[in-house]
C-alpha cells in the first residue's frame, strides 16, 4: 500500500448552489505538492532484469538523469536548474533531500513502460491495459506548486518512453500510431476550459426554465426527476487498472449545453402526440391545443424581441409591431379553443395542497410512492380536510419534515412559514405542533396537540396500504 501525502493550497471555497440552495461548496486552488513515488514493474514474457539491452539503457539513464539532478559546470542542479523549479525554495514543504532518488525511479519508471509495452502490446484489452500503466506512472511523478515548475523529469520519461516507442519493430504501425498519440496529448494536453461548478449548475437550471415542462399532458411530473439531477460528470467513471483509482471527466458548459441538446432531442421524440395518441392518453385534442399554444407563447416571449434595422427609431417601432402581431395571432387561436372547453371548476383546498406538496418532493417519500394513485389522493384529503394537528402528525410520520429539512429549508422558521402557507395557519401553530412530536419538548400540550394524533395516523396510512 502506497502512502501519499498531498498538500493543497486552497485560494479560497465559495458556495454553489442550485435551485436556490446550496448543493455543495467549491475550493478554488493554488496547486497542490506531493513527493513522486516507487510503482512496481509489470510481469510478462519480456523481463528487464535479464536483458542486457534494458539494463544498458537503465544504467545510462540513471546516469543521465543524476548528473542533471546534481549539476555541472554548464548548468546547475535541481532545484536551481530554472527559474520555475528555483521557486521550491519558498515552499514550506519542500526538502531536496526526499528528491534525491527520483533520477533512479525515473529511469525505472521509464524501463518498467517500456516492459509493460512490450508484455501487451498483442493482449486483446490492449490499448487500456498500456495507458492505464502509463497513467499511473505519471501520477507517481507526484505535484507541482503553481509555478514551481514541471513534475520533476516528467518530460524525459515522455522523451525515451516515446523513443522506445518508435524504435520498437515488433509493434504493429497502427497500434504505436494510437500510442504515440496517446503520449503526444499526455504531454502535451489542449488547454481545455476550466470547469467552474455554478457555470455548470446555471446553465442546467436556464434548461429547466426553457423545457417546456407546463405540458401537463405530455410531461406530467418530469420536472420534479429532473430538478433533483446534478449532471456534472461527462460520462460514467472507469476505474484505473494498476492504481484502483475511478476517474470521469467534468463537464464543460460547451460539452453539457451539447449533452442537453441530445437530453431535449430523446425527450421529444420519445413524448409526442404520436405516442399519446398511441396510447390512447388523448381524453381532450382542444386542452392539448390549448396548452401548445399557451407554451410556444410563453417561449417566445422568453426569447424576448430584437431588431437590427439601420434606423434606430425603427427599432423599437417594429419590436412593437412584431408583439403586436404575435398577440393577435396568440389571441385568434385560444379563442375558439377556451369556447370548446368544458366551464373550469374552482381549485379545491385539497388540490391546491396536492400541488404545493408535490413540488417538495412529497410523492418521492417511499412510504406515499408504495400506495395506489387512488390511496394517494385520499391521503392527500385526510391531510387536508382533518385539523392542524393531524395534519402535522401524518406528515410527519410520512417523513416528510425530516426531508423538507434536509433538503428544502435551512432554517425551523422557514419551514414553518412555509407549512403555515400551505394549511393558512399561523406559524406558531406550525412550530407548536412539530415540536410537542419530540417527548422532550417543553410546548404546551395541551394547546399543540399533534403527538395526540400519532396512533390515529398510524392506522389511517395502514388502511391505505
């Protein structure tokens, strides 16, 4: 087992958040510093302890790479040997010392590869069995300090480990062509956009806002999945096969606006009229309709008006024209479409409740999800139509205010505030009642009584399994 020890300067840790709170927080860093390290050679049929050809290269290298570590009369040695790596100096953890055998383990390192190569290149797994060898060869190279330099002899383990490379006969020439690109972008890595955690979080959020996730009858609750998704990763992770270590890339916001382009795509041809219709899930052609054309108004307006005419004044007057008309035109289509619809009824106290519960999460709680849609519904009357107290005592031993605490309010007054909205309650009648469900707690009983209701509720939700 390899013991590592890494040292980050942190430059300072901002929060991000996602939907109004806070997911997680963010360190911006300094660079990191930790000492390179051994790894052990790979076995195989090609054995560089008994080739004389690998023990002359081993025995060059090492003194190649020790007379640049110590120095000469031309050039100094490390950690004086560039203005980059003579910064060291100032880092508190840095110690020459504990570098004095990296031109040994460098030139091992670059014979071991070469070994590792010459063992795989025919495996059938062969490319990942190379490159995972070669990536954990240079995260043995250890970390750099921001400008303090390279990872010590870095550059040199990419130069003969290329060198051998080409030299090698025996290598079909596509097989090297994808290894040599492989270290070519190793060492030579495209300056790629640094990831930035709210950049990725804003522009997944501006999704969710332009989804036209209000088609209730194409999209019923897809919007409560999506809102809980973080889509950070570019890909699943794999894991290393020599250092055990799982690696994925981040996203950048160029590859996940690409990624929700194709996200939109699925979804929309996945959900369409077609389908509904196929599934005989079209009760009522005219509320569809009525509901396209509400939310094709709606992204229009999101997308805003603009004009580029050379006058100026002419501008405005035909972003007003164009509003004008796409009023009138939005007007003739819902008029005959409202004419055909059924009279709307009143909104009752218990679907607005539903609504209110159900963009919480509420419906998400495992035990709500093991009940039928119709015991749902009538869960949803109970807590609607019984007292305060009942109420509060059946949500809560839904566990629904453990998960508005853990995961919607920060705070007991805004969850409060938030309940008393929900039932138009005072808020101290909220506070009163969640709190006399804790045996230790000093409320008054005998005016917040919903640890009274606890066997009530209890029955109630079992009548509903």
């Amino acid at each position: 087992m390899i013991k590592r020890h890494t040292t980050f300067y942190v430059k300072d840790i901002s929060p991000v958040e996602f939907c109004g709170k806070t997911v997680m927080y963010q360190m911006n860093l300094n660079g990191a510093f930790e000492l390179p390290f051994e790894i052990e050679p790979t076995k195989g049929e090609h054995d560089f302890t008994t080739c004389k050809g690998c023990q002359k290269t081993l025995a060059e290298l090492t003194k190649r790479l020790t007379e640049k570590f110590e120095g000469n009369q031309q050039k100094k040695g490390f950690p004086f040997c560039c203005s980059y790596h003579s910064n060291l100096v100032k880092v508190k953890e840095f110690n020459r010392a504990l570098f004095a055998n990296v031109p040994v383990m460098v030139a091992k390192k670059i014979i071991y590869t070469n070994q590792h190569i010459i063992n795989n290149h025919s495996t059938e797994n062969w490319y990942k069995v190379i490159t995972d060898y070669i990536e954990w060869a240079v995260e043995s190279f250890g970390q750099m300090p921001n400008d303090c330099g390279e990872r010590l002899y870095l550059s040199d383990y990419f130069f003969y480990v290329t060198d051998l490379l080409k030299r090698n006969e025996e290598i079909k020439a596509e097989k090297k062509t994808r290894l040599l690109e492989f270290l070519n972008t190793y060492q030579t890595p495209n300056e790629s956009p640094k990831t930035d955690f709210n950049i990725l979080l804003s522009t997944y959020q501006k999704w969710l806002k332009e989804f036209p996730f209000e088609l209730n009858s194409y999209f019923g609750n897809l919007k409560q999945h999506f809102e809980k998704q973080l889509p950070i990763l570019n890909g699943k992770p794999e894991a290393n096969i020599y250092s055990g270590l799982a690696k994925a890339k981040m996203h950048t916001k160029s590859s996940l606006i690409e990624a929700l382009i194709n996200l939109t795509n699925n979804l929309l041809t996945q959900i369409n009229g077609v389908t509904l219709y196929e599934k005989g899930l079209i009760t009522d052609a005219n509320k569809i309709k009525l509901e396209l054309v509400i939310n094709s108004r709606k992204l229009k307006l999101k997308q805003g008006y603009k004009n580029s005419s050379p006058n100026e004044e002419q501008r405005y007057r035909k972003i007003l024209k164009e509003w004008f008309n796409d009023e009138k035109k939005f007007i003739d289509e819902i008029t005959p479409l409202l004419k055909a619809l059924p009279p709307q009824q009143a909104e009752t106290k218990t679907d607005k409740l539903k609504a209110e519960l159900g963009k919480y999460g509420f419906f998400e709680l495992p035990k709500v999800k093991q009940l039928s849609e119709p015991n749902k519904q009538r869960l949803i009357e109970l807590i609607s139509t019984n007292d305060l107290p009942y109420s509060i005592a059946m949500v809560e031993y839904l566990g629904f205010i453990k998960h508005l605490k853990a995961e919607h309010f920060t705070t007991d007054y805004k969850l409060f505030k938030a309940v008393a909205n929900w039932f138009e309650v005072a808020e101290r009648a909220v506070k009163g009642n969640i709190y006399v469900l804790n045996e230790f707690s000093k409320e008054n009983r005998t005016r917040y009584t919903a640890d009274q209701q606890k066997q009530t509720v209890q029955k109630n939700y079992e009548a509903l399994k």
